[in-house]
C-alpha cells in the first residue's frame, strides 16, 4: 500500500472533489483505526498512510504540488502531512466516529520516542545516476521487556516528582506563562518509583541492525527514501519506518541540475575558429561534437536524452556541453608572426574595430568645437 499514489491508497480518482476525497478518507480511517486493530501493525501502517494521503490531497496548496511534482515536491513542506486546517480536520473526524474521550490515547499507553528513523546516506555521483546496492548500518529503539516500557522497575509507577502529575512543567517570563511536556514523565504525570535496572530508566533498549537497500537510479541530493517497517518498535508492538535522506557527492567533470548534465568542454581557440570536430565524454560513453565556424564562449550544446533518469520514470534529462575557449598564454616570434600574416590576410575583416572608433572619435571632436 506505501508504494500506491496519494489518490490510490484513498481509492478515489486524481479529478475527485473534496467532499469525495473526506468521505473516502472517513471510511478508510474507521476501518483500519487502531482502536478497532488492537495489535495489528498491518492496520496501524495502512491507518498512518490513509492520514497522510489524506491531509495532502485534502489542501488545495499540497494537491497541487503533489500532483505535479509527487512526493518529493512536498518535502519543503514537511513532506506530505501537515497542512494548515489538515490536522482539526482530522480530529473533527475522529470525533465524529469515534467520540472525544475515545479518540485520546492514554499518556501512559504512548510511546516516549518517535517510530520513524531518520538517517543520511552518502553516495557517489555515479551511484546516484545509475543505482547502486549499499547496506545500511543503523540503530533502532524497540520497548524494554523487562519493565514494559515504562523505565520502572517491575513496571510499577508513582506521581511525577517534576510536574506534579500534571504531565506540563510552567515557567514564567514576565507576566507570560509557558508551559511543556514535562521532561521527567513524557506528559503522563508518572514516573518510575525505581528506575528499571535493563533499561536503566529509559524505557528502551537499543538494537544495531543492517540492511541492504536498492538506491534507484537518478537518485538526488536532499531526496528521501522510506523503508517501511523498519523503525523503532513502540510498546504494543507497532512498529516506525526508516527514511534515508541521501546526500550525493560532486564529479570532478559533471555538474547536475535537476536532470540535466552539464560538461565543460576545454577548446583550444584555433579549434573554435575552423569548426572542428572532436570527441567528447557523456555518462554511458563518447559522443561526436560539431563545433560551428568561430565558436563563442560558453556557447553551449545540447544532448537531449544523454542526461539522468528521472527517479519517478518521467524520462531522462539531457547533456550540456559548454565550451571552453583556451588561448596561448606564451607566442613564440614565429608563432607571432604566423598570426600576423594570418591578420593580414583576412585585410578589412581583420580590423572591424577602426571604423567603429573613428566614428566615435569624430562625433567626440564634434562635442568640442565652438
């Protein structure tokens, strides 16, 4: 289900309205809510995307980026889930289902530390263009046993010291009062009488583990990957996702932007002059580049097709190639005098300058004469 479409996990169509996408989203919502799955993370995974799907589609800002750009356009937002009315939408649903006190899950019954994971991942510039397989070394928490996720020992739990019960701590500044999530207890106004000697407290014990995952091709920087079902393991057994953020490092010769790839090709100024023909390198091998006669620049060539992939299969991107022009930076006297016969071969044509300034400095004498 986390590899359908916003639309498809919804099972509504991209052209459907609102009010078809909130009626949707309440059936799917009360029929894989956890209250009504108790000990299903199948049902809890399918409950998480229903919500996000639905708080992206249900914004008119977020559909129209999703729908052009897919999930990765949203990932400056928040990637897909956090909308302006997004969330009391939610919570009039969930009450209007399932009642105000029933849709509250008991402090106590809530885990002290996010599911999801979030990890970097450095690869190469060629990796990113053609995938690559790479195994990932990670950490992740899963519930003490021994004091059922609580950090007391025997699980037994008493009024916390820091907060009174309250499960906020106050400090004031001024006249201004603010309040948090009490530190101690997580906001559930109990704390452990004995810290659990396994988990020293925490609530949690933490695993190593590995996996090998297939980085797909046109992979880029800042972009994110979800390995479902491999995040921390809360207190019922329900389970997060790990999200791999991938950082791409530089070719020495390719720039990228976007699709595109872009190659700065070194021409020696003769080369330019005569329009020469020469070989040039792309991602997958060699390819012939026509200069034209008198070649500017920075002037550019296009390759279309012979850039990346697009990681959502919208076809490739294309290679530019940007000229160079390199000039002697020492003539020798015979070289000079090459280029000078050369120059005056070419006569007038070797001189557009003159009548350009001659020009200019009679019009400048006209300024002065009385």
């Amino acid at each position: 289900m986390e590899n359908l479409s916003y639309y498809e996990i919804l099972e509504v169509s991209q052209s459907a309205d609102k009010a078809t996408i909130k009626k949707a989203y309440r059936a799917m919502a009360k029929k894989y809510h956890p209250d009504k799955n108790q000990g299903d993370p199948q049902a809890e995974q399918k409950f998480k995307l229903c919500n996000e799907a639905y708080q992206v589609l249900s914004d008119d800002n977020q559909r129209s980026i999703y729908d052009r750009y897919g999930k990765e356009g949203l990932q400056g937002m928040g990637g897909g889930g956090r909308s302006a009315g997004g969330f009391d939408d939610l919570g009039s649903i969930f009450e209007e289902m399932f009642g105000m006190g029933q849709r509250r899950r008991s402090p106590e019954d809530m885990d002290s530390y996010a599911l999801d994971i979030n990890q970097e991942l450095t690869i190469n510039f060629n990796e990113a263009v053609f995938g690559c397989e790479k195994e990932i070394k990670y950490q992740y928490k899963t519930a003490c046993k021994s004091c059922n996720g609580t950090g007391a020992k025997d699980g037994k739990l008493s009024t916390c010291p820091q907060c009174d019960g309250q499960g906020q701590v106050f400090t004031r500044q001024g006249f201004m009062t603010f309040s948090q999530t009490c530190p101690k207890c997580h906001g559930s106004g109990r704390a452990p009488t004995t810290k659990c000697p396994d988990c020293k407290g925490r609530g949690y014990q933490e695993v190593k583990d590995n996996i090998t995952i297939s980085v797909p091709k046109g992979i880029d920087d800042g972009n994110r990957l979800r390995v479902s079902g491999k995040g921390n393991i809360g207190k019922h057994g329900n389970r997060g996702d790990l999200y791999i953020t991938f950082n791409i490092l530089p070719d020495k010769h390719f720039i990228r932007r976007d699709n595109d790839v872009y190659i700065e090709i070194p021409v020696f100024f003769t080369q330019a002059i005569l329009g020469e023909s020469i070989t040039i390198p792309s991602l997958t091998g060699e390819l012939a580049l026509k200069l034209d006669m008198g070649t500017k620049d920075k002037q550019q060539f296009r390759y279309p097709n012979e850039g990346i992939e697009d990681v959502h299969g919208h076809g490739k991107g294309a290679l530019i190639a940007q000229v160079n022009i390199i000039y002697p930076k020492k003539l020798t006297d015979e070289q000079k005098q090459l280029l000078k016969q050369l120059q005056e071969s070419f006569e007038l044509e070797s001189k557009p300058h003159e009548n350009v300034l001659n020009s200019a400095i009679d019009k400048m004498k006209q300024w002065f004469k009385k």
